[in-house]
C-alpha cells in the first residue's frame, strides 16, 4: 500500500506541473489581433507610463558672464555699455586685503585672455589693491572710463600682480569676463 501512495503523490505533483508549465506557456503566447478563436489564450494589455520626478531645486547664484574664469577673481557682471560711458568694475576674491592688481580692458579675441596686453594701442587698463569685504571674500573695485574705445567686443582682466609693474604681468590668480561697447 505504501508504493501506490508514493507514485500517487509523485504522479499528482507531475501533473500539477504540466498544467502549471501549459498555463505558463499558453500566457506567453499571444495570437495576432483578428485571429483570436476559442482556443485563444486571454490577452491582457499592461500600459507602462514613465514619470519624471522634478530635478531638485538649486541654490539660486547670480549667473557669471561666459567665459569667466574662476581662478581667485569672479568680476560681477557688467552688461552692455556705452563709448565714452564711466563705470565701476567689481567683483570678488579669495586674495588677501592689500593684494596688488592688474587690470586691463581689451578688444576681445575669441580666446580666453591669461595675461595683459602691454603692446595693445586698443585698451585701457590701470592697477589697484584688494580692498576688504565681507565674510570669507574681499573686493575689488575700479572705475573705468571707456572714452578712447570704439564699439565693439571686449574683454576685462583682472589679476594679482606679480614681478615689479613695468612687466605688466597677472599671476596665477585672475578674473575675466566680457562686454561688449555699443
């Protein structure tokens, strides 16, 4: 009596498979739409729908000019201007209180500037100190006078000193945006 238990039980869960593995197989397959008849598997359609969570919101900071270089000096930005117009370049920066800089305004080339121009006949330029700020940054701050520049593109640099100030060097650390004089 003890073998026909066992090949029932054995028997039953074969057949239990065969009929899992039908169904499974029957789900899978899909007749083409307009040739269903009645041995025709049930179809479901599962609509799948993407949502995009929202980015997270940023600290708003003013934007830089393009083309600003953020090397100890971020220069505020400075709009459009026009010849002959007096203004106050400013910006922001790591260097201590007293620093030595360099500044210059020059025709824009298309190529970020890294240095001065001393031979340049279009430019003004002068020097000044790191004033001090407030918190962790300093200032600088400069007033310009644009009467001899034409219209067009321009790019300021502001720059620590570095040699003596006949070289017309900028060192390591230096700003730089443009603008362009209409």
């Amino acid at each position: 009596m003890k073998n026909h238990q066992k090949s029932g039980i054995g028997l039953i869960c074969l057949a239990l498979l065969i009929v899992i593995a039908t169904i499974v197989i029957a789900g899978c397959m899909e007749s083409p739409q307009g040739q269903q008849g009645e041995n025709s598997a049930a179809v479901t359609t599962v609509t799948i729908r993407t949502t995009t969570a929202p980015a997270p919101l940023k600290t708003v900071q003013p934007t830089p000019a393009p083309g600003l270089s953020t090397k100890g000096i971020i220069i505020d930005p400075i709009g459009d201007k026009k010849t002959g117009e007096k203004f106050l370049i400013t910006a922001t920066t790591s260097l201590p209180v007293g620093t030595n800089l360099f500044w210059q305004i020059l025709p824009d080339t298309g190529t970020p500037p890294t240095d001065l121009n001393g031979n340049s006949m279009m430019s003004v330029g002068g020097n000044n100190q790191v004033t001090k700020g407030n918190g962790m940054s300093n200032r600088i701050a400069q007033a310009v006078d644009l009467g001899r520049l034409v219209p067009g593109k321009y790019v300021v640099i502001v720059g620590e000193m570095k040699g003596q100030p006949s070289d017309f060097k900028i060192g390591d650390r230096y700003g730089y945006t443009c603008f362009t004089l209409k």
